[in-house]
C-alpha cells in the first residue's frame, strides 16, 4: 500500500510528536524522560507543525516504533551506554573515581552532540576570545565535522594559527579536555533558548501582507541599501500556498511556463487544495498521469520541493507584472481618508 502525502514528509522530530500526542500518557512520559532537552524542544515544536493526522498514518507511525522497538530489545546494550551507566555501579568507589573518567573521555561522544546541535556561528563567536591553545583543542575535543563547520565562521588569520596548533596537538591533561568542554559548555548553556523569527522569509510575508504601495515603498527604501536583500523579499513575498487564490485561467496560464518536473517536484509537496487546483485544468488523462507519477516517486528531499514550487511562484509573479495573470497579494489599498 502507498505512503500517504502526509507520513512521505514527516521528519523524524513529527514522528516522534506523533507518538508522544497519541500513546497513553504514562508510557508518553516515559519516552520523554528518555530524551535530552534538545530532543523534547524538536519534538514540542514538531507538535506544533502538525494539525489534522490521517488514522492510517497514526497507526502506521505507532506500528514502526514497535517494531523497532522490538528490534531494539534483540540487540545487545550499547557499549558506550553500558560505560555510561552501568559500569560505574559495577566498580568500587575508589576504581569508579579513578578509571571511569579516564574511560569516559574516551568513549563519551555528549559533547560533539552536544556541539552538533547548536549554530557554528555560535560556537565561533564564543571561542573567539578564548586563548589559541583552547581554542585548538575545543575544536578536537568537538569531532570533525563540528570543527570544520565551527572553523568557517573564524577569522581567517586566527583560522591558520588554530590549525597549526591543532596539527601540533598530540596529548593533553584529562583535565584540561574537562575544563575546556564544561566552560564551553557553560558559556553556551547561557545563551539561553533562542526564538527562530524567520529572517528574510517571515520579513517577506509581512511585506506580502501590506498593500503595494506600501511594501513598494519600503522596498525601495530597502533596495538603496541592498539591492540583493530587496530582490531576496521581492520574490519571497508569496509562497506556494498563495497560489491557491489564482483562478483557474491564470493556473491555466501558469501551467504553460512551468517544467513539468517541476511540477511533479512541486505538487508533491503541495496541500490537497493546491494539488486538485492544477490537476482540475489540465486534461483528466495528464491529471491522472501525475497523480500516478508522484504516487510511485517514493519520498523526494524537502529542498528539492522547495526548488520547484519557488520556480513555478517565480513564473507566477513574472506573469503577475506583465499583466498577463491578477495575482492577489497584500492587503487592499485604503484611501487616504480616515
């Protein structure tokens, strides 16, 4: 049977939301008690994507976490959890301080997910006024990938001699790799939690909801500054979704300036309304052989999606501004009068 539309663009974090919203609430904190703060702060925002769920997809989210989880329970314990948790309770006091912290910094992989999860340019600025030799040694206590994308966001000049000190590094004091992950970990627990408020595309949609007078004028207020941010807003101000206020003529119009792939991409990720919308004015023979089409694509990466339904609202407003189709957007133009 196929996946609905729904379950095929389901992250990780909504899978998760989904079970946590409709297992029994006993077992639900329980599978929160499990998880980091990290992990409850994706879940607790995924609850908030997630409106109307099919019964087929609820059933089918919860049967793969069963079966995983049972999965699970036929694997043997991890052995980095069992150091962990276990082993510590296994070993005297004396061996439980001396050994474990030795095997720990080893074996313990929490501060490279714990750097995993927070902005690069974050991290950045914080060791930016660290001494050199911290500095170096932060970046090899945090795993590859996270030093390679924390360094990007340092001054090149400081970049060079980091990497020199880096290079040179061969052994350093337990204590020291102590000291270096809690202060980092301390200064970056303080920065508190941040509230992600769009930038360029939550600025465009407030643009989008203002007449045309208005958002022209600041536009080009905005364009003497930056050119480049102003047309970045300019082609953000509608979405996809807005396309649903054309009518069937202008989709009819759309439809000739759009790449058929693009199509597929873009209705692949679309609501119901939007998706019957094209299909309703093309012939019912091309109608069913897209649904057919994006019924056997099997799940398409989200930035692929976003790529096509940007090129077809692009091929909307051009169309838009040479009046070949009356796209709404904004509010209506008030008088001057009150």
């Amino acid at each position: 049977m196929a996946q609905t539309e729904a379950e095929v663009n389901l992250s990780g974090a909504e899978r998760a939301a989904i079970l946590v919203m409709y297992l029994d609430r006993d077992i639900a904190r329980g599978l929160l008690r499990q998880m980091d703060d990290d992990d409850v702060r994706a879940v607790g925002l995924a609850m908030g994507r997630i409106e109307n769920v099919d019964q087929q997809v609820i059933e089918k989210v919860v049967g793969e976490f069963v079966k995983d989880l049972h999965e699970v329970s036929l694997m043997p314990r991890s052995g980095v959890d069992f150091v962990s948790k276990i082993l510590p309770e296994l070993l005297d006091e004396d061996r439980r301080r001396e050994i474990i912290p030795v095997i720990h910094r080893r074996v313990n992989r929490d501060f490279e997910q714990f750097i995993t999860v927070r902005p690069p340019a974050s991290v950045a600025a914080i060791l930016k006024d660290e001494h050199p030799q911290t500095q170096a040694v932060a970046l090899c206590l945090m795993g590859p990938d996270n030093a390679a994308r924390v360094l990007r966001f340092l001054p090149e000049e400081e970049r060079k001699k980091i990497t020199v000190r880096m290079a040179r590094l061969k052994r350093i004091p337990g204590e020291l790799a102590d000291d270096v992950i809690a202060a980092l970990r301390h200064a970056l627990g303080k920065q508190g939690d941040h509230l992600d408020v769009g930038g360029i595309d939550r600025t465009a949609r407030i643009l989008g909801k203002m007449n045309r007078k208005d958002n022209g004028s600041i536009l080009e207020g905005v364009g003497e500054q930056d050119s480049e941010l102003a047309d970045a807003l300019r082609r953000r101000m509608i979405v996809f979704d807005d396309l649903v206020a054309l009518t069937n003529m202008a989709i009819q119009v759309v439809l000739k300036q759009v790449d058929r792939d693009d199509l597929l991409s873009a209705l692949k990720g679309a609501t119901p309304d939007l998706q019957d919308l094209f299909l309703a004015n093309v012939s019912s023979r091309a109608a069913q052989d897209i649904r057919e089409e994006m019924e056997i694509m099997g799940p398409i990466a989200k930035s692929r999606v976003r790529t096509a339904q940007e090129r077809i609202v692009a091929a909307a407003l051009k169309l838009a501004e040479e009046g070949a189709i009356y796209l709404p957007m904004g509010a209506e133009d008030e008088g001057d009068g009150e």
